[in-house]
C-alpha cells in the first residue's frame, strides 16, 4: 500500500512538473545589448551639429527577443542614435531577423532620438558618395560595424531564453519635462517654437500644450522574478548637444538609474510620438539641467513601476500585426529638380547639400513603390504600436482613444527617411516641424489613422 502509495505521489509530482515546465516555455524571453558608441571624428546628429570629441557616456542598442511557442521569434530593439534611415533602417532589420531566425516583418528597430548621437541613412549616402560627400553625414563603416555587433548580441542572446510567466504594465505623470514645442498665437499660427532647449523665458512661460504626460512601463516576469523592463514616453529627450560629447542624454541616466534601482534587471527605453514635443519649457539649455530632468523621468519611471499590474502571459495571448503603408510624398519634393540642383552645386554648402540628398533619397524611395511597416504587439489586452518617423504626439494620443479599454504604448522614430509627420491641420499652422523638415503631404494623417485603427482592431 505504501509502495502504491509513493508511486503515486510521484506521478503526481512529475506531471505537476511536466504541466509548470510546459507552461514556463510556452513564451520565453532573450535580452540582447550592444555598444554603439562611434568613433572620435564621427559626425553626430547627420552633421548637423559637430562631430565626435568625446564620450560623455557609451551608446547602446539594446532589446528583447520574444518567443512564443509555435510563433517565430519576435525582435523589439531600441537604438541610442539620432535616427535610421531608408536603406539603413531596412539593413538594421534584416540583420536582426537573421540573427534571432525570424522573418523581417517581426522586427521592429527604433532610435531614441539623442542629438549627440549619430545617424544613419546609406540611401543618403550612396548619393552623397557620388560627390564626394562621403563622412559629411554619417560613418557608414561604424554603422555597418554596429549593425553587425547588434546582430551578434541578438545571436549570443538566442542561446540563453528564460521563461516569461507574466506581463506587466504601469503607468505614471512625469512632471516637469515635457511640453508641446508649438506655441500657437490667437490665429493659430505657431507663434513660437520651443526646441529641446529654449532660453526666452516669454516663450518658456507658455503652457505646457498638447503632450502625453504619462510613461508607461511593460515588464515580462518569471513568477516573482522581473526579466526586463520596456518603458515608453513621449519627448525628445535632449538636455544639450552640439558640444562634440556622444551621450545618451537624459532618458539614458534615467533608464540607468532605473536599472540599478532594480538590481540590473535589463531596461530597455522607446522613444514615443515626441515629434512635437520637447523639454523646453523646462529646461534651458544649461548642463546642470541634464541630472535634474532624469531624475524626473525616473521618478514617473518608478511610479509606474510601483503601479505595474501583472496577469498570466500564454503564447495564445501574444499577436503581431503589419500594416504597410505608402507615406505621400510632400508636394514640393514630387520635382526633383530643385534638390538636384543644391545636391550638384559644388559652390553650395555642404549642409544644404546633404540635406537635398536626404530629400532626394526620400523621394526616389517613394516613387519607387516603397512601403513601411507599422506593426502592432498584442500581450494580452496590452498593446504596443511601431510607428515610423518623428511622429506628433495627436497620434499617440488617437491610438490610446481608439483602445481606451486597454493599455496602448507606443514606440515611434522607426523608419526617419520621412523625417517629421505632423497633423493634417499642422502643415497649414506653419512651424519648423511641418515646412523644411518633413517629407510628407498632409494626407499623411488619412494614411497613419486608418492603419493604427486597423492595427488596433479587437
């Protein structure tokens, strides 16, 4: 009887084990990192601003590698740099697809946005090569080596998953960081623009404006056990820049200190729909202010952390969705001729040349029949949206009203080979986002609404 008994017992055993095993690999999760800090004499920011003096602090491209069982893998990768672009963001995806064995359309590459950061756009480069304006944008050899170490990471990463048991999600207000970089005057114009640092204290005195207050912190968890920390909030996230010092700028001290908080738990940070949306009313430009504004993104970091509520997280709850859309072409770039004629012009200066092979490479791209993918993760009733380019914070905002029964983050600055992408109403109020630097119609808004409602769709 007791033979009988012990037998028993340890069927009992091994199936309750066989079924908690079974239920622990059925998602698993890969975090992967990689430095990318460039070299001294890189350009930062497309050589808008300076080139590489120092290194204030490294540069990371770091992720996650999630694994469903009986899906393929699914690759969410944020990067410390200004942008990827074109050619650029289509190589930073194939590469990570190849690595973590999944197809392209499960890869989702987005930019913090840091200005003392570089940028990369091969599309551009390839025409700049032909005047010879090689290392006037980016570094296209560092790129194509940092691409390569990510991937690698993403390679070393796949031999060690862990089970993911649960997911989480919080929210919190950041206060005191961002603000709607648009002032509007009593016509609706934009009277002002207030960039990521704005010493008018006139101009710094306007509210706040249209943003999103809140960051939102996802979180995968083995039981008890958190495995890693995604956060997404939506700003540009610079302090200062254009001083030859790489760094990760605020959002990279926060998301530091919010690591460390968690005992090296891995913390990966998005870039949400900030296009619009700077610290500016906040901040004015001086160093000191750096420290002071991430410690107020880690404060709402923590809080949202402390507000995380957990469910049970199964393959069966995990989906991704792909939306490929065609961005209009802005009306002014249908005619290549005006670009073409700065891109040539040897008197003309170097920036405004760089700057109409940027346009030109966008325009050639659209003609072309190019479409980009804007994906949507499902984990449970959480959902996360990819979006491309430096997207206003009104999308942000329309995607959580189009779900407001469930938690939506967003990540945008994926693709940037259209630059900013603003409202309909935007392009007609004026403003630096919506004239010079955005190589989309006003259309555009038709075009991103429809796809995230379809993204969005229960």
């Amino acid at each position: 009887m007791n033979n009988q008994r012990t037998s028993l017992l340890v069927t009992v055993a091994l199936v309750f084990c066989s079924l908690s095993l079974s239920f622990a690999a059925d998602v698993r999760i890969t975090v992967f990192q990689a430095d990318v800090t460039p070299p001294v004499g890189s350009p930062l920011c497309h050589g808008n601003v300076s080139n590489v003096m120092t290194v204030v602090d490294p540069l990371t491209a770091r992720g996650v590698v999630l694994l469903p069982a009986k899906q393929k893998p699914i690759v969410l990768c944020a990067v410390d740099w200004v942008a990827n672009s074109n050619a650029a963001y289509d190589e930073w995806r194939t590469a990570l697809a190849k690595a973590a064995g999944t197809t392209v359309e499960r890869v989702a590459v987005h930019t913090v946005h840091q200005h003392d950061a570089p940028g990369c756009d091969f599309s551009t480069e390839e025409l700049l090569a032909t005047q010879g304006l090689t290392n006037q944008f980016s570094n296209v050899p560092f790129a194509r080596e940092a691409i390569a170490r990510t991937a690698k990471a993403v390679r070393e990463a796949m031999r060690r998953p862990q089970p993911v048991t649960h997911v989480g999600i919080g929210q919190a207000k950041v206060e005191k960081f961002a603000s709607n970089r648009r002032v509007p005057g009593p016509d609706g114009k934009v009277k002002h623009v207030r960039m990521s640092a704005c010493r008018k204290p006139e101009v710094r005195a306007e509210p706040e404006g249209v943003i999103d207050p809140l960051v939102r912190v996802l979180s995968f968890w083995d039981g008890d056990q958190p495995r890693a920390v995604l956060s997404y909030y939506a700003t540009h996230p610079m302090s200062y820049y254009g001083q030859g010092g790489v760094s990760a700028d605020t959002v990279g001290i926060a998301r530091a200190m919010r690591e460390a908080a968690l005992s090296g738990v891995p913390h990966i940070y998005f870039t949400g729909a900030g296009g619009n949306v700077t610290a500016g009313k906040y901040n004015d430009g001086s160093p000191e202010n750096r420290p002071v504004l991430a410690q107020r993104l880690a404060r709402g970091m923590e809080e949202a952390w402390k507000a995380t509520r957990k469910s049970p997280l199964r393959a069966a709850d995990i989906e991704w969705r792909v939306k490929a859309v065609a961005l209009p072409l802005r009306e002014e770039l249908i005619d290549e001729a005006p670009n073409l004629k700065i891109f040539t012009d040897t008197s003309a200066k170097s920036r405004d040349r760089v700057f109409a092979a940027r346009s030109l490479a966008w325009s050639r791209r659209c003609k072309a029949g190019h479409r980009i993918d804007l994906s949507c993760l499902r984990l449970g009733s959480t959902h996360v949206l990819h979006m491309p380019g430096e997207l206003f914070v009104e999308y942000q905002l329309a995607a959580q009203q189009m779900r407001s029964d469930v938690a939506v983050c967003m990540a945008a600055y994926g693709d940037d080979g259209c630059g900013y992408i603003g409202t309909e109403i935007a392009y007609s109020q004026g403003g630096y986002e919506t004239t010079r630097v955005s190589r989309v119609a006003p259309q555009v808004e038709q075009v991103l609404m429809g796809a995230m409602k379809e993204l969005l769709a229960r």
